[in-house]
C-alpha cells in the first residue's frame, strides 16, 4: 500500500496543483489520441490510465478547495 502524506497548502497552492494536472491530465489524453489514431492500443491503455490517475488525484485537491 502506498504511504500517505499530508500537505499544508495554502488555496492559491492548491489551485496551481490543480492548473499543473489538469496541463499534465490533458497532454496524456492527447497522447492516448495519437496513439489510437496509429492503432497503438498499449499505448492508448497506458496514456488512458494515467490520465485518469491525475484526474482522480486533481479532484481530491479540487474538492477540498471547494
């Protein structure tokens, strides 16, 4: 199991968190994009998973912002 951290953010902190995946999240749905557009279907499993790791990870910072 993956050890858990704590972080004192301040809410400008957090939101450049979630400005910086929500960059990261959209250059591995394009990636994915490529990949499925030259049938590379590893590639696009990888590049979908990822994507959705950082979505899942930006929420939780974006729901405690909220």
């Amino acid at each position: 199991m993956a050890k858990t951290i704590q972080l004192k953010l301040t809410e400008d902190e957090a939101e450049i968190l979630v400005d910086a995946l929500d960059s990261d999240m959209e250059g591995y749905v394009e990636a994915a994009k490529e990949a499925r557009g030259n049938n590379r279907r590893a590639e696009v499993q990888t590049f979908e998973e990822a994507a959705a790791r950082i979505a899942a990870v930006r929420d939780r910072i974006r729901a405690l912002i909220d």
